[in-house]
C-alpha cells in the first residue's frame, strides 16, 4: 500500500475525485471527447453506481440505528480521503465517524476536508487494514463497519480474511457490515497501481 511519488499520490487521490465528479474536461474538443471515453468506462461507470449504492445502503442503516435509539458510529477501514463519507456526516451531523487509511496523501487531503467544511467528530487513522490485531488500537467501537473497494486490488484471500476478522472484532454486537467489490475489469489494474510497492 505504498506509493512511488508525491505526484502519483496527487494522481490517486484526483483521480476518484475526478471519477466522481464525472465532468469531462481537456484541451478542447478532442480533449473532452477522450476525457468523456475515460470516464465512461466500464469500471468508472461501477464506480458511480457503487458509490450511489453504497450511500443509500448506510443511510438506511443509519435509520434503522436511529430507530433503536443507538448513536450511529461509522468505520470505513480503507475509506480513501472519506469522500461520500462527508455526505453522509453533513446529512447526519450528529454520528461519529473513523475513516481508516493507509495513505498519508490520502489522510492529509481528507483531514484538510474537515478543516475546510468544519465536521465535528469525524477523524481518520492510519492502521493496516489487513492486519487483524490493528483494529485493537482504534479505541473506537462501531456499529456500522464498511469495506468498500479494497478487496478487488488483492489477490491474497489470507489477507482479506484477517481484514474481516479484525473488522468483525470491532463491530457492536447488533451492528451492521456493509461490504461493496466489484467484479474484476481492466478499471482495476488502473485503480490498484498506486497501491503497488515500488
């Protein structure tokens, strides 16, 4: 989970965001055209989709947390720079939320993020997701646990085992896990570069 350069960390964490955004742009019509191509892939395209679901998918839980009068606190164990997770947190003021991360690029960008848009309890980590005794250190036990776009980068079943392992020692009894992969397309081998040790 390290990066090679100072820009391609930049990259990683422009690219989701630009992804996300879903806004062509380039020098001038060729540029937009082969812009729109890129972000009109396959894999891009899941991305979105995802990213909508997996919103709506933690709303709910959120409700149903609500709804049995249980405060509502949040992991996401390879949460990136906590993008959708910042709608949730503006929707839902009053829930806590630790966003885990294994990139400090990604960590600096989003804590400058909660500085800009002044959220209250939310903070990030910086804890090996993959390593099950991590979860230990997090001094924070949640009822919802969300694994989202981490696993398809790693072909190491051993790996994704221990990760939910460590997530599920975490997670509230009654609490919620909410998972989201995609299958394998050539969109991963691009997002899973700057994951790769150099």
């Amino acid at each position: 989970l390290h990066v090679r350069s100072r820009r391609q960390r930049q990259m990683c964490i422009r690219d989701s965001d630009y992804v996300y955004r879903n806004q062509a742009q380039g020098c001038g019509p060729i540029g937009r055209w082969i812009d729109r191509g890129y972000l009109d892939a396959i894999g891009w395209r899941g991305v979105r989709i995802r990213r909508e679901n997996l919103i709506a998918t933690v709303e709910e839980r959120i409700k149903t947390l609500k709804q049995r009068n249980e405060p509502v606190k949040i992991l996401d164990i390879a949460g990136g720079t906590g993008n959708y997770l910042f709608d949730i947190k503006r929707k839902f003021p009053e829930i806590e939320v630790v966003i885990n991360d294994f990139s400090e690029a990604n960590i600096a960008f989003g804590e400058a993020q909660i500085q800009q848009l002044g959220l209250q309890n939310i903070r990030f980590t910086r804890l090996d997701c993959f390593n099950k005794d991590s979860y230990r250190q997090l001094n924070f036990e949640p009822n919802i646990v969300i694994i989202s776009g981490i696993f398809e980068l790693f072909g190491d079943n051993e790996l994704v085992c221990n990760a939910i392992s460590g997530a599920l020692s975490a997670l509230q009894p009654g609490g919620f896990l909410v998972y989201t992969g995609q299958p394998w397309n050539l969109s991963l081998i691009h997002i899973s570069e700057p994951t790769r040790p150099y």
